[in-house]
C-alpha cells in the first residue's frame, strides 16, 4: 500500500510541474547562456563537482522543455 501511495504521489508532483511548467514563457539564448555561466562558476567554487542546485535546474529545464515540446505536438494534432 506504501508503494502505490509513494507512486500516485510523485506521478501528482510531475503532473503538477508540467503544468506548471508549460505556463512559463522560453527562455531566450542570452539568458540560457547566462544560466551556464553560472554553473559552470558554481561547479568551480564547488572543486569540480556539480552542485544539487544545478542540477535540480537542469532537471527542471528538462522538464519545461519536454512540456513545451508536449504542448507544440497537442496544438499541432488540432
């Protein structure tokens, strides 16, 4: 029974973020750019290792991107 609540409660949270995700405007080169600066100086203070911050970001950038890329083929289908 833990297991299906565990299951039913992350596939809500990603439902969640999707949605939400997909209501967020694309982000334009220089701002993605400024976005790896960032990293790439945050992975440097951190001795070389990607901090969990970073990649909680790039796992949402994933996330909206996949939501965008969902939402162009649903209002292609129409």
């Amino acid at each position: 029974m833990k297991t299906t609540a565990k299951l039913l409660w992350s596939a809500m949270l990603a439902a969640t973020l999707s949605v939400g995700l997909a209501a967020c405007d694309k982000k334009g080169p220089v701002e993605q750019a400024g976005e790896e600066v960032d990293e790439a100086i945050d992975t440097i203070k951190n001795g070389g290792k990607e901090s969990t911050a970073n990649k909680v970001d790039d796992a949402v950038d994933e996330a909206r991107e996949g939501a965008e890329d969902a939402a162009d083929e649903l209002k292609e289908k129409k």
